[in-house]
C-alpha cells in the first residue's frame, strides 16, 4: 500500500514540473543530471557499473545512463538491443508498462527504480536485460540520479524555443579593436537580419547577442559563462578572444555550446577532441606545413637545408615542431634551429651569426618590426636568403623592406581572394551596402560572415528537432561546403578545421603587390 | 591440452544456442550459421547445437526449449510438451566436424572464414600489424566487432570481453583477443585507444583500424559486414587458426560462457 500511495504523489510532482526549463533545475537535479550523462557522481564516491552475470566490474563512467536510454531518456536502439523509455511519463504509466518482449510490470515507484538501477530488477520483480548494468552508488547520488529522471525528458536545449534560437558573438571590448568589434557586430547582424526576412530557420528567428572580451582571459571567460547561461545561448557564430581562445574552447566543451568560427591562428584539433569547436582555416602549424611543401617543391637548394629563426620565451613549440616534421616527411634536407634575444634586439648581430650559418632558406617566427630590421641588416651584409613567414607578415610595412628582398619573402596565408566566387561577393556588397557595413576590417568582416553562414548551414541541417548534439551531427556531415568567400570547409567526426592546408603568396617588392604561387597547398 | 567430457558437456547444455561449430574444413550447420547472423534469432533460438547426431557422440533427445529435459526418442517435453529432438551429449570438440556429406551448408559461405585478408592494420598503439599473419596465424584467437561511438552495446560488449581477459590470465593467457573497429574512418588509433583504456584492456588484446577497404575486406571474410554500423552483430567470433576450427557464440553472454567456447577452441585439432 505504502507503493501506491506514493505513485499518485510522483504524478503530480511531474505534472507541476512540465511546465519548467531545463534552467529550473535544482541543484539535486542537476547533480542527477551528471550521473545520468556521464556516470560520475560527487568525487568521493565513485559510481560501479556490473554488467552481465555482474561478475564484471567497470566504471560508471564507462557505462553511463545516456549511453543506452539517450540524453532525452526515450532510448537509442542498437543491434536488436532496445533501450527502455526512461521518461517519467513512461515509467509510471498507471497500467503499467508491457515490453516488445513480452515482459510486463507494473507503474515504477520511487523504490522499485532504486531496485532497477542498483538490482536490475523491474516493478515486477523480472529480471531486466542483460545489458542493462546494476549499479553500485551511493544513497546521495541515487536519489539525486532519481530526482533527475522525473524531469528527464521534460527539459528543453538552452537557447531553443519554438519561434527563436539564441545565437552568441564574442567581440573585443571597447579600446584599440573596437573599431574591429564594431564591423564584426554589424556584419553578423546583417547576416541573420537577412536569415529572419526570409523566415528564419524551420520558423525560429535568429535571436544574435553580442557578449564582450574583458581585460584578462580569466575575466573573458567569466564573462562568456555569465553571457551563456543568462543569456540562454545555444550556439556561437564566431568569436574573438583576444588570447583567451584556450580558455573559452574549453569553456564551450564544458557548458555544451558549438561554437563556430573562433578567430585564431592556434586552433586547438589535437587529441582528445574538443567536439564543440568548429575552426574555418588552418592555423600557424598547418600554414608552416604548407610553406614546407612550398620551399621543398620550389628550392634548388635543398642540402643546405634551413634556418628556423623563433624569438626566445615564446610559445613555438608546435609551429617548430610542425615544420620539422613536415621537413622529414617531404625531405627538404635539414633544418636548424636558431633563437634569438628580443629585448633588446640587435637585428644586425641576428644577420651576421644566422648569415654564417650559410643556409639560403629562414622560416622566421618573429614580429614584422624584427623581420624589417633583419631584411636591413642582411642586404647590408650582401647576405640575401628566402624568408618565409608562416602566418604572414601583418600590415604593409612589409613593402619597406630593401629592394633585393623582392621575390625573396614568401608569406602563407589560409585563404584569398582566388576563393571567392563571384555570386558570394556580389551578396556580401548587397548586404554591406543595405545595411551601411563599415568599410574597415573587410578581412575579418568575411571571416565572420562565412562563420555566421555555416552555422546557419548547419542549423538547416539539423532540421526542426535542434539539439547541440544535432547540430554538431549535422556540421560534422558538412563536406566541401562553399561559402563562395573562404576555401570550402568539410568537418567530420575527427575533424574539427574546415580547410587545412594555405596559400603560398610571395611580396613583390617592386609593385607593391603580393602574387600568388601556385594553387592552395593542401595539407593532411 | 585436454578438456575434460564433462566441461564439454556442461557447456553444450548451458548454452546449446550460441555454440555454433564451423569445421575443420569451414563447412558449418547453414541454418545455426544464419541463425548466428541475426541476434534477436541467437537470443530466443533455443536449439541445440547440432541439429543432427554424429558418430562418435551418444545420441539423446532434448526439448528445443527446455534443454535441461532429456528422454527418448519421440518422447515429449514434461514442461511444454514439445517433441523431443535428437542432441548428442557425450563428445569432444574433436570430434564435433561435421561430415560435409550431411552438412546442411554451403561450403562457399565459410570458405571466406580460411581466407582472411593479410591486410595492414592499425592498432590503439598506433603500431602497424597485418591482419592474418600477425594476429590470427597459429593462433587461438577470439574476435569481436566494436566501434567508439557506439554507446549501447559496445561497452557492455568490451566490459565482457574485458571480463573474459581476467578470466584467461589466471589460466595463463596464450590467447590473442582483437576488437575490431567496423567504424574505421573516425576510429582512429587515439580513439580506440581511449577505448581501451575506459576498459582497462590487458596487453594481448589488440584494438584494429585502418584503412576503410581493409577492414571491410576483414569484416566480409569474417562473415560480418553490415551496411550500417548501428546494425553489427554483437557477435564474439572464435577460432583456432593452426587446426582451422571457427565457432561463434553471443558476445553479450556471461563471460563464462565464452571462455568455455575459447578452451574448447584450445583442444580443437
């Protein structure tokens, strides 16, 4: 009797929650939450899962709820194995519950799913499945796992609602890029002002915030949490650190938002995967890769090898690496590493010491006022290498450089012009002339725009049931997607950086122009 | 290494369904290995190993579905009153090869067993091996197939098989596990070796990618492939390659019950 009298309680307990969000979770809810989706409870009590004749022991972990019943608890069937339907609406059916198999119990209660989950027994007293573990935690977690699954099912995806999807933009803060922030706001809004005249995406409308950079990473990556979860943000199109990249990847790995389309030249693709963060164009590594294959290809003096020329205390360690062993694997003789003091710098001790290295080729990692300072002291020592800048060389100081550097600086750069299709930038100008876009930062005005069209991409791609597990289903199926301004992008499940590979783009000194070498150097 | 009647005979009642002996010369029972092809069949079949008796083993009857009954020849079952079928009890792997005479098979399925791709694989290690010569010539070996993003039946399937490793070190571990990847193209060595990890899997238990043909090639030799990855088999494959002796059995089942399979392997010749 004791059973009953407690179903009709749990009844209308789920009743009064439907009407909630997942933001209405309570602590103990979330905290259920947690073991439901990745098996692991408080710290001090770790969760075992016994599976088969229970004689095997693993980790919750390795056997966590979601793995089988899914993240909205209706089950994902696979090889003749089918999950239950652990909604509460589902589990506390007032006839109960009869299974394809023929098994049938009667509604749970609180206790009998206590018994299912530590004892692998149904309302019934039947033995579940087989594959169903019984599990060994504590009485914390198990009432915190419980009061979980009454509202499993009911909770929404943050950000989504039946007429709109919240969509984030990092920008920088006011100071010397806002000018910057200001054309990144105003392009991305543009966009999805156009993406909400035609209609939105599956009658959502696009809901674009803007959250900014704060004056130190810590502080930026307080500031987006803060964004997200008041703001409700379900994805992000774009974003710019200023430094805080590492920071507010993991950030976006921990509350479960995609983003898509962080500006950096460091993009974090390395094992384990952060499944969340979607780049547009090779960073710094791939970019050196690329100029390697350049050098290799093009050199008619590869014994001599090259010089690899990186300021000291500096975060190099990859990019080095990368050229390396893009070296060895393309065979382009050896390459020599060589540092170099920056306060002070002395470009003209830097000429004479790298010069009698006697190597024609210098990849150089340093700052644009450095490399102008070495091209200087170098011609002055008649001493003319090929230096090659992964990355690129910002600003157009580069053209001051002494005229016998013409030809001889070889710069990589992840996408140009030679992308753009004519249709894509006839849109862009539409777009920039109805909605007055700034006229500056055109570059990162591109990057964001193809950011914002490929998430919008995805979103379509996704269909009417959005999740962020659909949408980074639906990014991950993305294959050679043309936004007609960036070279096309393909992600997968492995694959987080949409084109890998660069340009090749040498300065002509005398025209004051940069030329393009070859076609896009594909790296893998 | 000898394994006592007694152990073959326990194993034969306890799980009549899942034992499915291919012979010597790749020529299995058709039907059980059709029947080994299809889960929701290997779970609820309830027939015994060996459709028909063989020389050399006593012949019994049993119930189809309640193989703890036995009697005569055209007795009935005393819990559902099925008629009793013929069951051989007293044998050993040895001698359990089918006559191909008699066999219900079509040879031209199972050769494809004998002809197993040498092809180049990975493994969780990142170290490069070939399919047959390294992992299954002159081995006793026991295959199952996975893939990382599987969540419903590959961990159990793995803690299983994790379980069974435990289970043959205490013996003195000669036998070669493999979990082969049916996902090749995102299972890459760091994620099968994550995988494994999760799983605490022993030295001796190979984790295999590749190239996606290659392993298709495997998955087809070993009679597994599938058009989609959701729908393989969670299927343990057993095999004796130096006397050619192949057996499947239900990789969900205990872990006694496949390493039963595994020793009965063993003694194969």
């Amino acid at each position: 009797m004791l059973v009953l009298a407690c179903v009709p309680f749990l009844i209308q307990r789920s009743v009064t929650a439907s009407t909630c969000t997942q933001d209405d979770l309570t602590p103990q809810e979330k905290r259920g939450k947690q073991i439901y989706v990745i098996g692991g409870g408080s710290e001090s009590n770790d969760i075992l899962a016994y599976v088969g004749d229970s004689s095997i022991e693993v980790p919750g972990s390795a056997l966590p709820c979601a793995g089988c019943h899914g993240l909205s608890g209706k089950g994902k069937p696979e090889s003749g194995v089918i999950p239950s339907d652990l909604t509460w609406e589902a589990l506390t059916k007032p006839y109960g519950v009869t299974h394809p198999n023929g098994r049938k119990h009667p509604p749970y209660t609180v206790r009998a799913l206590e018994l299912a989950i530590t004892r692998g027994l149904d309302p019934a007293g039947n033995k579940l499945l087989a594959v169903m573990p019984r599990y060994q935690m504590s009485s914390t977690d198990l009432a915190d796992l419980i009061a979980y699954l009454k509202r499993i099912g009911e909770t929404k995806e943050r950000g989504v609602a039946d007429d709109a999807i919240n969509i984030g933009v990092i920008v920088p803060a006011a100071g010397p890029l806002s000018s910057l922030g200001e054309a990144v706001k105003a392009t991305t809004s543009a966009l999805f002002a156009e993406v909400n005249k035609e209609g939105g995406i599956y009658n959502r409308k696009i809901n674009l915030k803007f959250v900014e950079t704060s004056e130190s990473k810590e502080a930026t990556a307080k500031n987006v949490r803060r964004f997200i979860e008041d703001q409700q943000i379900f994805a992000m199109a774009s974003a710019f650190t200023a430094g805080a990249e590492s920071e507010v990847s993991s950030l976006m790995n921990e509350l479960q938002v995609p983003l898509v389309g962080p500006l950096t030249l460091k993009p974090e693709i390395g094992h384990p995967l952060n499944r969340y963060v979607f780049y547009l164009v090779s960073g710094l590594d791939d970019q050196a890769r690329a100029l390697v294959n350049y050098f290799a290809r093009n050199s008619n003096d590869l014994k001599n090898g090259a010089v690899i020329l990186l300021p000291e205390g500096g975060s190099f360690e990859t990019v080095v690496n990368a050229l390396v062993d893009q070296c060895r694997r393309v065979g382009c003789g050896s390459m020599e590493k060589a540092s170099y003091v920056r306060e002070p710098f002395d470009g003209a001790a830097l000429a004479l010491s790298i010069s009698r290295l006697n190597r024609n080729a210098v990849f150089f990692l340093g700052s644009n006022s450095e490399a102008l300072s070495l091209f200087k002291e170098a011609a002055k020592l008649q001493w003319v290498p090929t230096l090659y800048f992964p990355g690129g060389l910002g600003a157009n100081d580069v053209y001051d450089a002494p005229p016998v550097f013409n030809n001889k600086l070889v710069i990589s750069l992840p996408s140009s012009p030679s992308d753009q299709s004519a249709q894509a930038i006839q849109e862009f100008r539409g777009v920039a002339a109805q909605y007055n876009l700034p006229k500056n930062h055109v570059a990162s005005q591109l990057m964001a725009y193809s950011a914002a069209k490929i998430l919008v991409e995805g979103l379509k791609q996704s269909g009417k049931d959005l999740s962020a597990a659909n949408l980074i289903a639906a990014l991950e199926r993305l294959n050679e997607f043309r936004t007609g301004l960036i070279p096309p992008v393909t992600y997968g499940p492995n694959r987080r950086l949409g084109s890998r590979g660069a340009y090749v783009v040498v300065v002509d000194l005398d025209k004051k122009t940069l030329v393009q070498a070859g076609s896009w150097i594909k790296v893998e | 290494m000898k394994v006592s009647f007694a152990v073959v005979i326990f194993n034969l009642l306890l799980w009549p369904s899942y034992g499915v002996v291919i012979n010597r010369d790749g020529a299995p029972g058709y039907a059980t290995f059709r029947e080994a092809n299809s889960i929701s069949t290997l779970k609820t079949s309830h027939q015994p190993a060996q459709k028909r008796s063989r020389v050399g083993g006593k012949v019994r009857y049993a119930c189809p579905m309640h193989p703890e009954v036995t009697g005569r020849q055209g007795g009935r079952c005393r819990k559902c009153g099925m008629a009793l079928r013929p069951y051989k009890t007293e044998t050993t792997a040895a001698s359990i090869p089918t006559d191909p005479a008699t066999s219900l098979g079509d040879p031209e399925k199972t050769v494809a067993v004998r002809n197993i791709p040498d092809v180049l694989v990975t493994d969780q290690n990142g170290r490069r091996f070939h399919f047959r010569s390294d992992l299954i010539a002159g081995k006793v070996v026991a295959i199952n197939f996975i893939f990382t993003t599987c969540t419903t039946i590959c961990p159990p399937l793995t803690a299983t098989f994790r379980r069974v490793q435990q289970e043959l070190e205490t013996n003195g571990n000669d036998v070669q596990l493999i979990s082969v990847s049916v996902d090749p193209s995102t299972d890459t060595p760091e994620r099968l070796h994550d995988f494994a990890a999760k799983f605490k899997a022993g030295p001796g238990w190979t984790f295999v990618t590749g190239d996606k043909d290659d392993i298709d090639s495997i998955l087809q030799a070993l009679g597994v492939a599938v058009a989609d990855k959701n729908d393989h088999t969670p299927m343990v494959l057993i095999g004796n390659d130096a006397v050619g002796y192949w057996t499947r059995t239900y990789g969900l089942a205990s872990p006694l019950a496949i390493t039963k399979q595994i020793s009965i392997a063993k003694t194969a010749r």
